[in-house]
C-alpha cells in the first residue's frame, strides 16, 4: 500500500482511531494529508507524529463536524492547500447512552448530527473531487451498525444509517470509479467510551466484560482498525465497493446465550 503524491481527509484525528489512522497513512508514504478536530492541542499532537514520520506537516483545521460552515472549510482549504483529494475518511463521532426511555432529542440530535449528517455533508461536497481522482471513502461505522446492542440507541441508529449510506453511496458512485466501504470496529481501547460516560472503574469493567462478548476473547487496539482503514482506501482494496468490514474480533458472529 503506497499512499504517495495521494492527498488524504481524516476527520476526527485528534485522538483514538483517527489519530492512529493518519499517522499509519504517513508511514504508508502520503505528505498530504489534512487532519480535522475538535482539540486544538490533541490534533497538534497528532501532527507531531506525522511531522515525525515523514517529515511533512499535515493541515491541520479545527473544526465541529456538526456545524455545517466548518465541514465546508474541510473541502475549501484541503484544495487550497494540496490541490486535489484522492481520499476521505470519515471517522469523526460521538458516543452517548440512553435508551428509548431516556435519550433526550437532545442526545439524539447531537449524535445524529455529528455521526450521519456531517458524513452525508462533507462526503457531498468532496465527492466532484472524488470523481476526477478516482479516489476512495472510507466511513467508520461501528459493530452497533450490523448488531443491535441495548443502552446506546442513538448511536447505534446512528452507525446503521452509516452502513446503509456506505452502500448507497457505493452503487451510485461505481460507475465513476469512486469507492466507498466502511470499518466496523468492535470494542476498540480509545477513549471514546469515557467521553461518552464512563468513570474509569465502568470503563475498567467494561473492558474486561469485552473478553466474553469477542470471539477473540479480547477488545482491539487502533492499529488493527487502521490498517483495515488503509486497505480499504488503498488499490490494494480495486475491486471491493459498498463493503462493511467488521474488525470486532468476531463479536458480530456472537449470538451469547
């Protein structure tokens, strides 16, 4: 896999698999790559690596994916910049709980907006870019996308609907030589569980019920979900469009009793 002269979006990469993701795409040889977050500080961290890698400072925006102005700018300034895109990753997302007895439209309206509707933005607006490069999109989704899980309704709609995008999108760019596949990650050692609730004794239980609820009979770490992400955008990946990938250490083959 070899991302030269290729100009790749990360969105989400101040931390956790977006983080890891860009960072894998500067080993993988690409000097062009424009990195999105909400953390000032932490995507400064994130460009540090890359700039430790290769040598070559990613662009770096700030950006909250559900503000519909900052996802514009995403596309405006990748161009200004670098000229083209060969590759969107569309990784940035929020976790909240609740059930349907509790999830506040609110909480719905946050996790929507941030897990679905900015993909459906940023990926409509990249997409004429797309077609003249003949590149590739990669969603992260989730196993709460092909699996249904209780406590967390709203995400689990949420990473649905970006599975059903994937396909769509797939079959309506095929024939233009765009891509489209999705990762779905298990139970994955970030902290995106934290940020959406957990204290770190829950978090600690959490990890440790995920040795039952994975065939592998463990949670997985960001690397094993980046490089199924950079196979996907890869040309190694020619022939595979409208695919959701599960990299859950088998939890979606799960049926416990």
């Amino acid at each position: 896999m070899d991302f030269t002269d290729k100009v790749i979006i990360v969105t989400g990469a101040s931390s956790g698999i977006g983080a890891a993701a860009a960072v894998n795409f500067a080993e993988l040889g690409c000097g062009q790559l424009t990195i999105v977050g909400r953390n000032v500080d932490k995507l400064q961290e994130t460009a540090n690596k890359i700039l430790a890698v290769n040598g070559k400072a990613p662009l770096q925006l700030k950006a909250d994916m559900a503000n519909e102005e900052d996802v514009k700018r995403i596309v405006q300034e990748t161009l200004g910049k670098f000229g083209k895109i060969n590759v969107l990753v569309n990784n940035a997302g929020v976790l909240e709980t609740g059930t349907i007895e509790n999830t506040s439209l609110e909480q719905y309206d946050r996790v929507m907006n941030t897990n679905i509707r900015a993909v459906y933005q940023l990926t409509m607006i990249a997409v004429p870019e797309l077609i003249k490069t003949k590149g590739s999109i990669v969603n992260v989704s989730s196993v709460n996308g092909i699996r249904s899980f209780p406590g967390v309704l709203a995400y689990n709609i949420s990473k649905a609907a970006v599975d059903q995008f994937t396909r769509c999108v797939a079959l309506e760019l095929a024939l233009k030589g765009v891509r489209c596949n999705s990762v779905n990650p298990g139970v994955i050692i970030t902290e995106i569980h934290k940020r959406g609730g957990m204290d770190e004794a829950t978090y600690a239980k959490f990890l440790e019920h995920s040795r039952s609820t994975h065939a592998l009979g463990r949670p997985g770490q960001v690397e094993e979900v980046t490089a199924a992400i950079a196979f996907l955008a890869s040309e190694k990946a020619s022939f595979i469009t409208g695919a959701s990938l599960p990299v859950d250490g088998g939890r979606h083959a799960m049926c416990p009793r």
